[in-house]
C-alpha cells in the first residue's frame, strides 16, 4: 500500500509540475509578444464619395432617407485618415505564428442594406458568422479567385435565418463580397496567416500578438492598392508603421 501511495503522490506531483510549467510558459510567452500600431493617412484630393440610390429597396430607402449611405471606396476623414486598410504580417512570421488560428467568430451583417464592416480581416481557416439583421432577404456572394484555395459560393440569407457559419481556407488579399439581391452591397474579406488589423474611422490600428523579430508590414486598400514597411518588434513593446496614401 505505502508503495502505491508513494508512486500515486509522486505522479500528481509530475502532473502539477507539468502543469505549472505549461501555465509558466504560457504567461511568459504572452509577456513577450509585443503590437505594431500606427496610422493610415491620404493625402491629395479623396475620390467622391457618391450617395447610393437604395430606391429598390423602400426599407432601405425609408431607413436612410435622413442621412443617405455613401459608398466607402475610400473613406477618408477630415484628418486625412483613412478607414478600411488591413494591415497584416505578409513576411518574417514563424511557421507556428503564421498557422496560428483565431477562436474568435467575427460577424459579417447585412444591415440597412450594407455588409457590416464594409471590410474584414480572418486568418485561414477561422470561421465566422453571416447574419441578417433587416427585415428583407438578403444573398451574399463571394467571389474569390479561381485556383487560389477558395471555392465561390452563393446563399440567400431571408429575415430570421439563422446565421451562416464557414471559413475561407486560403490565404487572399481580398475576396470581394456582393449582393445580388441589392447590387450596390459590397465589401471585401481579406484572409491572411497571422495577425492583423484593419483601420478605424481614425486611420489607426493595432496588429497585437505578434512575436519578437523583424517582419514586413502590409497594408491594402481595395481602391488605393498596397503599401508594404519593414519593421523590428522587441519583446513586449510596441512598434509602430504609419502608411500614407496619395491620391491624384
């Protein structure tokens, strides 16, 4: 009996030890990772911005006629600050970091007859939530590109439906998102490997998580095209790459 008792403690006293060292280095491995922040600025004369005739929808047109929609081609505030750039990690990544996959399910809503956000950032394979919140059917369109990993796929979403549940699997900077229902409802969904961000009305952003070491910096606009940065994250600080964007 005392020998069984013995080899009983001394396995639990393995198991907390094992135990602490996982939740040791898991804090320790969190305290280490530090953020790349910044700012996407534009400068020059922003593309107009034109008010969108929701006239075939008469909820949609009801619901806006005090403040019509515009499109949000390039967002820009008084400031210069762009809205609606991904930001992502497009090269340095360890093979661990970049396949790392987001628990997180973000929603993709169909709301007054937009795609809210206008742009979303997943990591491949991280699923997410489709969802309609107006009272009309909606159908969401993606149409990524051929032979890249993902498959087109086309679904109509009527008021009360349960949300639509999927992931891309492949890597695509960005997949464009139409409604055929309502042709002026568009977007973009930009699928990546690693952390990333996408700007505020603000222009700013804040890629978190991300390891120590040197990477390049992307950032994409869907009008404006791509800006790329080099920049060193040390443990347990941030860093920072701004971007500015010039129109004509």
């Amino acid at each position: 009996m005392t020998i069984r008792y013995k080899i009983t403690a001394a396995f639990s006293a393995l198991v907390l030890f094992a135990l602490g060292a996982l939740v040791l280095s898991t804090n320790v491995s969190a305290a280490g990772e530090g953020k790349i922040t910044g700012t996407v600025k534009f400068t020059g004369t922003p593309p107009h911005e034109r008010p969108i005739d929701m006239s075939k929808e008469p909820y949609c047109q009801k619901l806006h006629a005090s403040n019509p929609v515009k499109t949000e081609n390039v967002v820009v505030g008084p400031d210069g600050s762009l809205e609606w750039v991904v930001l992502y990690i497009s090269e340095g990544l360890s093979g661990s970091a970049a396949s790392a996959v987001s628990s997180e399910k973000p929603k993709w809503d169909q709301k007054g007859c937009q795609y809210i956000p206008h742009v979303m950032a997943l990591d491949a394979n991280q699923h997410f939530l489709v969802t309609n919140s107006d009272p009309t059917s909606h159908n969401i369109h993606p149409l990524p590109k051929a032979g890249g990993g993902n498959n087109q796929w086309n679904k109509s979403q009527p008021p009360g439906a349960p949300p639509i549940d999927t992931s891309w699997p492949g890597e695509e900077v960005a997949i464009q998102v139409k409604c055929n229902i309502h042709p002026w409802m568009h977007g973009y969904m930009a699928v990546v490997k690693g952390p990333n961000a996408v700007t505020d009305e603000k222009g700013a952003y804040t890629i978190s998580g991300v390891p120590p070491g040197s990477y390049t910096v992307t950032a994409w606009q869907e009008t404006l095209g791509t800006q790329t940065q080099k920049v060193t994250v040390a443990a347990g600080k941030p860093a920072t790459a701004d971007f500015t964007f010039k129109g004509k």
